[in-house]
C-alpha cells in the first residue's frame, strides 16, 4: 500500500480483544494464541473485497486495549508477538495491508515507567514522562500526585509527549512494528488530543523507514484540515459523514448527506484534496445495524453511500451480516462480541454479497476510487451524484424509498431518466 493509492483499499477494522473472545480484564494468565484466529477470515475477508486490515489495540493492557502496559509485547490474552508475526505474514501474503492502533496520547496505569513513579515518585526517573505531574495534589487512586488524564479517566495517564525520551520510546516501538510486523500504517487514537509537533517528528521518522507509510488520525470533531495535511497525518475518520449517513437514511432526508459531500468533495470542498477513512460504525458508536430504523430495508442504501463517496470505505467486523450492538450501562462491551466465522450470528445474509458487489464496482470503475466529486440531483428520498476523472465519468443514482422511484437530472448536456426499484441503486457510465 502507497499513499497514492490508499484510495484502492477496502479496509476490515478488527477490535482484537473482543473479535477474538479474550477476556474483558488482564488477569495475568498464561499466554493464549487466540490472534491465530484472523487466518481462518482471510477467505471470508476477500468475499468482502476487503485488501486492508485495520486492527485495534493489541499490545499489553490492562483491559479494553488502551491502557497500554507495553508496546512492544502482544497481549498475552491474544497471544504472542511470534504469533501475530505469523498473521501478518500470512496477510501480506494474500495482499492485504496492516494497519495497526498507535494509541500515544495515554497509557495505563501498569506501564512500566508510571509503576515506577508509584515507587519512587519525586525520585523516578519517569516523573517528566507524563503530563501536568504535581505532588502538592492527590488524585482518586489516593497516589499522593495528580496527572493529567484523558476525559478525566485517571486509569488513563496522559504521556509527555514533548519529553524526547518519552518520543524515542514510542517511536522506537513504532519501527520495531515496521520491522518485525510489516504494517504498513497507524490509526492515531484520540488524535486531537497529541502535540501536534509529536505528529511531525512520527511523520517524519515512518517516511525516512517507509515512504509510503499511512497515518490516519481518530478526529470527531473540527476542520480536519488541522491534522489532515503535508506534515502531519495522511487522512483522519470522517465522523461528519458517519452521521450525514445514518441520519439522511433514517429521517428519509438525502439533503443532509449530500451537503456534507458536497461541502467536503464538491468543487469548492475543503477536503477535496485529501482521502478521508470512512465508516458506518466502529467499536466506539453503536451498531449500524442498531442505528439505522429499518435497518433490513436501509443497510444496503448505507453501505451504498459507503461504497461510492470518495475516501476509503471501512466495514466493522460482522456488521457484514447486519448483527446488532448498543451501547450498555456505559460499556462499550456489547460493540466488541467475538464473532465465529464458521457460525455468524447472520441477520442478513444478502448483505455480503451487496457488499462484495459494491467492491467489485470500485474496482470496475476507477472513478469510484479516483474521481472528484460533483452534486447532480437530490430528493428527500433520492440523490444522483457523480464521480469523473479526466478519462472517466460515472453517474451514481441511489434510491432510499421503500417504493419505485422516477430519478431524473441533466448533467453535461445529457437528460437522464431511471426508474429505479425500492431501495436500489444504480452506476452509468459516461
């Protein structure tokens, strides 16, 4: 994978811990090689069109993955680094790309450099690793010091990154991936919240290993440009689309997906110029399947959408099959199940094949990949958009009614009519 073409990929993004049934807490047990499992959904993943593997933390924690303890041990609850070498190995070898979790901003509070400070705090030799570290202040864990934290979760420790020891470590754990797990790029966890100059030097040091090493930023919020650009990052999520998705379907209101295209891609966009990650749900935000009303009538109207906007389409393992997930009592639990590839739990079966359809289509048409953005025609009910290149234009027609729909717009001297079915869509090329 190169940054010129990330836009060929069709990422799979896979929450280890959960995916593979490993338990909630780190407990300390003995070392279970549960990460094997990901060679048994090569095949599944390729039926998908899927050549890009986005894994969520997998480094030793404490729980969900983000409180890292080490960055350079696979998590004992998924198995060992040798372990994950061998799936790495075996993806590169059935072409697909690694992308792994860089959670930076924070560690957990069994990182060895904060079990220090427990020790030895004004005496430990990592007091400057982390952020706002005062001893004249206490802190809900009752330690005699307080730190910054991330949200206000103290089992969050937020990391000094303007500490160049602190830098070298993390940067140092990052070639070491490059080198024993061939990934070819990182998702910067809560990357609004890291020292912009941290985010050049990481650019700068996975370019001199890599050049076309890929960083892409979790952003909710903001101009994206901010992070989004030569120095920094690559690409960041595209919440705002995220939401313009699931609303527009849902309130039966194709005008409000078609203005934030319009508003990113179009003409005048402000993210014309880059590759946005895209996606319906993650392991952070409900189910698609759960978001959606009707969602067996409108899941392929959003994987639709999903598929044919610029950017980088992402499918969160097993909605695939349209399973189900919210969040509960404050867990994020119920978004994480680990799901059997040999028995699914299949709540739409069709949905797999819309979705291997639709990536045939991006591979068909490169302007699905490549191509700009131009508003056509937009109903509550309907939208007609197109994506062109200089040697190819197509024309995209999706129909989110439960009913037929006349479709029709001028577009570069041409008249175009299309009766489309309920919830269909449908490509012409120019």
């Amino acid at each position: 994978m190169s940054n010129s073409d990330i836009r060929d990929s069709v990422f799979y993004h896979i929450y280890p811990i959960g995916f593979c049934g490993a338990p909630p807490e780190n407990t300390g047990e003995a070392v279970t090689s549960r990460i094997l499992k990901i060679n048994d959904w090569i095949p599944h993943m390729k039926k998908l069109g899927v050549n890009a593997v986005y894994f969520g933390p997998l480094f030793q924690s404490g729980t969900h993955g983000y409180d890292t303890h080490d960055y350079r041990l696979v998590d004992t609850r998924l198995g060992t680094n040798e372990d994950f070498k061998a799936v790495c190995k075996n993806l590169k070898e059935n072409g697909f790309s690694i992308i792994l979790d860089g959670v930076f901003n924070h560690v957990g509070r069994g990182f060895f450099a904060f079990e220090d400070l427990l020790r030895n705090r004004e005496n430990s030799p990592y007091r400057d690793w982390f952020s706002s570290l005062r001893f004249d202040w206490n802190n809900s864990y009752g330690d005699g010091f307080h730190y910054d934290s991330w949200a206000g979760y103290e089992s969050l420790v937020k990391l000094n990154l303007r500490n160049p020891d602190v830098k070298r470590y993390l940067l140092d754990s990052v070639k070491m991936w490059m080198d024993e797990f061939m990934i070819d790029g990182l998702r910067l966890d809560a990357a609004d919240c890291i020292d912009h100059d941290f985010f050049r030097e990481l650019r700068r040091v996975t370019a001199e290993k890599n050049p076309d090493f890929w960083l892409m930023g979790e952003i909710i919020h903001g101009d994206y440009r901010v992070w989004m650009n030569g120095e920094m990052l690559h690409s960041v999520t595209n919440y705002e689309c995220y939401k313009g998705i699931h609303s527009s379907i849902t309130s039966k209101n194709m005008f409000e997906i078609m203005s934030s295209l319009d508003r990113q891609f179009g003409p005048w966009g402000l993210y014309k110029e880059g590759v946005l990650y895209n996606f319906l749900d993650n392991h952070d935000v409900n189910r698609i399947a759960s978001t959606l009303k009707n969602f067996k009538e409108n899941l392929k109207n959003a994987y639709t959408v999903l598929f044919t906007m610029p950017g980088v389409p992402s499918i969160y393992y097993g909605s695939e099959w349209g399973i189900e997930g919210e969040k509960a009592n404050g867990s994020d639990l119920p978004l994480r199940p680990a799901v059997d590839v040999e028995n699914p739990d299949v709540v739409m079966p069709e949905l797999v094949e819309h979705i291997g359809e639709l990536s045939m289509l991006r591979e068909k048409y490169p302007a699905l990949r490549y191509g700009a953005f131009e508003r056509v025609m937009v109903q509550n009910e309907w939208m007609i958009f197109s994506r062109y290149t200089n040697e190819e234009a197509v024309l995209i027609f999706i129909n989110i009614a439960h009913s037929e729909q006349r479709m029709f717009c001028d577009w570069r001297g041409r008249h175009f009519e299309e009766m489309l079915p309920p919830c269909s869509y449908k490509v012409i090329k120019m």
